[in-house]
C-alpha cells in the first residue's frame, strides 16, 4: 500500500497523525469534564468548538482520520490544537485548565 502525505490547509505541514474534527471534538470534550471550570465556561467552549469543528468537518478532503476513518481530515493536530486553545482562553482564565489541556494535548510538542 502506497502511503500518501496531506498537507494542512491551514499551515501546510504534512500531517502525520490524521485526526478528524469530529474525533477531536469528542476528545476534548472528555478533557473537558474533568476541569474545575463552571459548567458555563464548559457550556460556551464546547458550543464554540462545535461550530469550529462542524463546519471544518463539512469539507470535504483528501486525508482520512486514523481513528474513524472518516475522509474529511484537513488539519494537523497542531492547527487543531491552537483554535480550541484559543477558544478554551477565550472564556476561561483558569490558568491549571490552559495548562493542562497544553499538556494532554502536546500543544508545545
Ligand atoms: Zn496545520
Ligand atoms: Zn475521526
């Protein structure tokens, strides 16, 4: 089997670990339980980053996710990554939460 590489729409990297925004959303969403944020700050985050998520996952691409195997991977985890950081510090300053979900995620890696 010949193994193709994608690049990411966004910064044009290969990506290495194709992960769909729907297989992402559900892991962030798991990590997000577990914080000690009020269930509004939870409520907007994960609301914000459905949106985000949906309408990436709507497009259609040449990569297929690793988990589900769904076509529609388009961004690498570091794009990925960097919007829902984005989002999560838009409502919460909880800085142990930021930190945290840097570290489960390898955002520096
Ligand atoms: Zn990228
Ligand atoms: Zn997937």
């Amino acid at each position: 089997m010949e193994e193709q590489n994608y690049l990411c729409v966004s910064c044009f990297q290969v990506i290495t670990n194709p992960i769909c925004p729907v297989c992402f959303l559900r892991e962030v969403k798991i990590w997000l339980k577990e914080q000690s944020v009020s269930e509004k700050t939870k409520q907007k985050v994960t609301e914000e980053l459905t949106n985000v998520l949906n309408n990436l996952a709507e497009k259609p691409a040449d990569t297929n996710c690793i988990l589900c195997g769904s076509r529609n991977v388009s961004l690498c985890m570091y794009c990925l990554i960097w919007k829902t950081n984005r989002i999560i510090k838009k409502y919460t300053s909880n800085k142990k939460a930021v930190e945290n979900f840097e570290e489960i995620f390898n955002y520096n890696s």
